[in-house]
C-alpha cells in the first residue's frame, strides 16, 4: 500500500470517528439526565407546595438547539380544572429553568408534532371536558416567544387532518409525586 494510499485511509478513519464522537454527542444532548428531571421537579417545587401535586415530563428537543426542552404535565388541585390540567414548557437556562408556556385545559395525549414554526416543534395536546364534547385535538404552533395559553381558542388551531408526531405524554398514569 502507498504511502498516498494510508494517509487517505488513516484520514477516513479519522473523519469516522468524529462524525461518530460528534453523532453520540448530539443523541446524549437530546435526552435529559435524572439530574434534568430533579431540576424541573425542584423548580417546580418553589412553585407549589401542595404535597399531593403530582406530574408528568418528558425532554425533547423542540427548538432544534441539541438541548432537551421539559414539557410537564402537572396534576393538582392547583393545576387542573373541569377542562384539564396545565401543561408547562420550559427552557434549560443555566443549571435551572426558564418558563416558556403555561398552558391551561389541556389533556393527555401531549404530542411533538414533525411540522415547526418559528424553529420550534408545533404540539398536539388533546382539548375536552369543561362544556368542549367531543373532544378534538388541537395543534399548537411557536410564536416565537410561546405556545398559545389556551387550546380551545385561537391561535390555537383544530387540523384538518390527522398529524404525524410523537406522543410526549401518553396518559395520566403512573404520574410521579412533586414532593
């Protein structure tokens, strides 16, 4: 083998293991460690000091930056009313949180929908109860600053056909305790 031979092959190898290094990067950035979660809940905790509050989280990506977004269901006398419960969007910012939606009247499933606006995932959250029969689900688009606060009103919007996405959150059970 000549030398021009190993040099381009040792350079291949090279551009390999960064794209692979910069691959498993990208994916750890894309899922929150416990210690996300422990950091949402603390926050959360400043917030609510009902001890029988519980929620729901899920990490995703939603803006495209490489760092995981908490959307969090929160279940409670405090957060949920005849038409659902509240649905949070937070921000990393630091080592803490910074509060991008609070959204009312919202109901399981909760979905990361593939189509963004403003760079940012659109949401399906499911709309029902409070005097809304039937049910429907309701997409919610970035407005470059926040998600809509009410899904049954716009600019919250019902599509007109089915969305692909991923379900965040699929259901209330097996919700974690807040404190």
């Amino acid at each position: 083998m000549s030398r021009s031979h190993i040099a381009a092959l040792a350079a291949l190898l090279c551009s390999a293991l960064a794209f692979s290094t910069c691959s498993a990067q990208t994916k750890q950035n894309l899922i929150a460690t416990s210690r996300d979660e422990e950091s949402v809940r603390k926050f959360l905790q400043s917030r609510d000091d009902d001890r029988t509050t519980q929620y729901l989280a899920a990490f995703r990506d939603l803006n495209g930056d490489g760092i995981p977004e908490a959307i969090v269901y929160l279940i409670g006398k405090k957060w949920c009313g005849s038409g659902g419960c509240n649905l949070l969007v937070f921000q990393k910012s630091g080592a803490s949180w910074k509060l991008i939606t609070k959204m009312t009247i919202t109901n399981p499933p909760i979905r990361m929908i593939g189509a963004k606006t403003n760079g940012w995932h659109n949401l399906g959250v499911w709309v029902q109860g409070g005097g809304i029969q039937p049910g429907y689900e309701a997409e919610l688009r970035f407005n470059g600053k926040s998600y809509p606060k009410n899904p049954s009103v716009p600019p919250a919007r019902r599509p007109a056909t089915g969305l692909s996405g991923e379900v965040l959150i699929g259901s209330i059970k097996n919700p974690k305790p807040l404190w």
